[in-house]
C-alpha cells in the first residue's frame, strides 16, 4: 500500500504473466500454447486466436488431404494434413505421385486419365479387326488401355479383309488358308481342283467330294457344286468310246445327287458332255475321245447337296481300224477294206479281215478276197488296230527270207500296230486261216 505509486508497480492485477511483457490482457492471441491476452483460454480455445494453419482431411490416410473439408487449427489434428492435393480421399492409392494406371481413374491426381496421362502404365496391345471377325490383324497394332474401335485383343488373324477368315473357321476346299494354320485345304481331296486332277483309265474309281469346292456351277446339268476332277487320255492311236457311269446297275453309284461332266483338253476345254439322270436317276454318258486326246471329268453334286462318297466305273471300246500312211485310202476302192466280222463279246473269239484287192505289182502286200492268192498294200501303209480290252492272240513278223513267223501270246493292249509287209505264204504256218473271203487275223477277247 502506498499513496504514491512505487516504481514498477501498476494499479491493476490482471497481468497473467508478469515475466513476459508480451503477455497481458489485450494482447493477441497466437499459437504458441500461451495464453497471451489473459482471457483464461489457450490457442485454439481463444475465439480471438490468430496465426492457425489451415489443416486437410485426410480420410484414406495417404497423408495427402482433401481440399474440400478443413480446419483452422494451430496444431494438426487428427485424420489432417497440411496439402489438399488428394483429388481423392476415399483411396489411399489415388493420390499425386502415385502410379497412373489403366482404370479409369485419375490415379496421380494430375488432371489427366489413363492413355490421356503421359506417364500410363499397363497399357495393351490392340491389333486392327478390320473385318469384324473378332480376330486382329498382327501387321497393325496400337497400345492403349482399352480396345479402340475396330480392335481386338487377338493377333492370330490371317486375313484381315475376310471375315470367313479367321483361327476355327472351317476350312473349305478354296485354296485359302481358312483357320489360319498355316495349311491349305487340309482334308480336301486331292483332285478338288481342275488343275490337280486325278489320272485315270479303264475302271472303278473310288472319291469323296464332300466339301470341295465348286468349280463348275451350273452349266447344262447345274445348279451343282463340290467339283472333283479326273483325266482321261487314250493312251492308243484310234478312237474310243468312253463310257463314264455311276450307275448302280454298273456296280457302282454315290451317295449324294450326282452329276458328270466332261470336257475336252483343258480346264478351259469345250463342254462335251453332261448329265445327272440317264441311269434311273444318276449319271452316265459316253463320249468319243480320238486317239492320243485328253478329256476332263468332273464328278460333281447337284445341289444343295454337299457331295460324300462315290465310285465310278470308266469302260472304253472301239470296233475301228486305221489304215495310216502314203497311199494309203481305206473303204472300197484302190485301198483294203478292214471290216470285223460281228461286233465284240465278251469271251468270244472275232475275226478282224483285210479284203479287197490294190491293183499292180510290188509295193507292201495284203490278202484278197480270193481264196490263196495276194495284192499289194501301197508303200508306208500301217494298220492300227483297236479292239478295247481284246488281245491279239499272236501276231505275224518276217524274217530274212521275207516269210510270216508267229512270236506267241501277247498280253492285251489298247492298240497294236501291223505292218503289211513281206510276201505272205498261205502255207506256211502263220496265225491267218484261210476263208473264203480271204485271209484274216484271229483276235479274240
């Protein structure tokens, strides 16, 4: 107590720390765990505190907050941080500097999403599917997260404009890998084309057309398809008629709708032949092929059937004979005449006759019509002779002295050739008997 006032001392009591001249009543709060204006109330509990930090939440405890929800606090509270760079606080993996992944999220939170984020991981390779087949073209690819338009995952396809094309489709008799395996026309016949067709002769021949391809169309016997080739060539110098037949009266036949096509040469050959029913329903035709020609056959289903198993039976016969060579003039007049003495049969025995007479003297010689006696043939003169399947039971050769010999059996040919040559001797023991038209070769079945 005192009248005057003692020096350092005031009037008052309401300084709350009377060591620190920063600290009295009506100072500023700060944060510094002080109370410095002597209200009784510390920091964050002072409504006139100033100097807080604005604190983030951070709800997915990635230590990057969220922009949206904040406090004003002069220390962190709990679940805050000091950044509000998280553009997601539901996850703790999406936040800046994290790994922008293919998921259509902002995963670094740098404004930019999947391909659209430079720094993407992960990104696929997507190969073009220009024809829509589900399979990619492996010559054009893009990396990206998700499937551009007009891309696939898949880089197995082989053919980027068929979408017939493609791994599993079935692979049809075309000349096209189909299922991309690296194999064409695997299965196929062998003889699907025109240009691989099968060689053949006289006889049964067994084929399967299922599946192949059609070459044809419809032509005169169409619409037909699933084409199987064969070729034919008359191996002899004299006409034969082929007779082609999938008849099962012929013991043979298909089990599909049928139909034969043949054509002359090549694959670009004439049409020579066609037909579906002549046999009660199924094919057989007949044509004249000349001497050393080829023709082609087709064995072909008439559609919509897809073909399957056949067999077809190829007789040829031919009753001609040929005189060839200069001077010669076959039928009546200067030259023979060649004529068979009945139309083959099976297991019968013909006579094949040369009659006729060549006036003058010398040159090749030949029998007449005159019981043991003989004319002359023209000089380069051979006959050829076709008989099918027969066979020349033994055939006549000269020796020096110009006389007939017989060499023996001979097994049977398309087409033998006899040259008329040398005197013939009735008498002397050669394969001709004496008729009365003449002198003739013996052949038989």
């Amino acid at each position: 107590m005192s009248c005057t006032q003692p020096v350092g001392f005031v009037s008052n009591s309401l300084d709350c720390n009377d060591n620190n001249a920063a600290i009295k009543p009506g100072a500023t709060e700060i944060c510094d765990g002080i109370d410095n204006d002597c209200d009784g109330l510390v920091d964050d509990a002072d409504p006139s505190i100033t100097g807080q930090q604005t604190w983030y939440q951070d709800a997915d405890g990635d230590v990057f907050g969220n922009a949206a929800v904040s406090q004003l606090k002069c220390l962190q509270p709990a679940g805050y941080v000091s950044n509000n760079t998280d553009c997601n606080d539901n996850n703790a993996a999406i936040h800046p500097g994290a790994t922008e992944i293919c998921d259509t999220l902002d995963n670094d939170c740098d404004g930019l999403v999947d391909d659209a984020d430079p720094g993407i991981t992960g990104q696929q390779t997507w190969y073009q599917d220009s024809d829509g087949d589900g399979y990619g073209n492996p010559a054009v690819s893009t990396v990206a997260c998700f499937a551009p338009a007009g891309y696939v995952g898949d880089s197995t396809d082989c053919n980027d404009t068929n979408a017939a094309i493609h791994p599993g489709a079935p692979e049809v008799c075309d000349s096209v890998d189909n299922d991309c395996d690296g194999l064409i026309d695997e299965g196929c016949p062998s003889n699907d084309h025109c240009s691989n067709a099968s060689t053949i002769g006289d006889g049964t021949f067994f084929g399967d057309n299922s599946g192949a391809q059609s070459e044809i169309g419809s032509l005169t016997c169409g619409p037909v398809g699933h084409d199987v080739w064969f070729s034919y060539t008359n191996p002899s110098y004299c006409n034969r008629n082929v007779t082609l037949s999938l008849c099962p009266a012929d013991g043979v036949g298909s089990t599909f709708p049928a139909a034969l096509h043949v054509f002359s040469g090549s694959c670009a050959g004439v049409l020579l032949a066609c037909d579906t029913v002549s046999c009660s329903g199924s094919p057989k035709t007949t044509v004249a092929v000349a001497g050393g020609a080829t023709v082609l056959i087709a064995v072909s289903a008439v559609s919509p059937s897809n073909g399957g198993l056949f067999a077809m039976l190829v007789t040829s016969k031919s009753a001609t004979a040929t005189m060839v060579g200069a001077g010669c003039s076959p039928g009546p007049g200067p030259g023979p005449t060649l004529t068979i003495d009945a139309p083959p049969v099976m297991n019968s025995t013909r006579t094949l006759s040369i009659t006729g007479a060549v006036p003058g003297s010398g040159g090749l010689l030949f029998y007449s019509n005159t019981p043991g006696s003989y004319g002359a043939l023209p000089g380069g003169c051979s006959l050829y002779v076709d008989q099918g399947t027969m066979a020349i039971l033994a055939f006549p050769t000269i020796d020096g002295g110009g006389n007939w010999t017989v060499s023996g059996v001979v097994p049977a040919i398309e087409c033998w050739t006899i040259s008329l040559q040398g005197i013939i001797f009735p008498a002397g023991g050669v394969p001709f008997y004496e008729a009365t038209n003449g002198l003739a070769l013996v052949i038989g079945l």
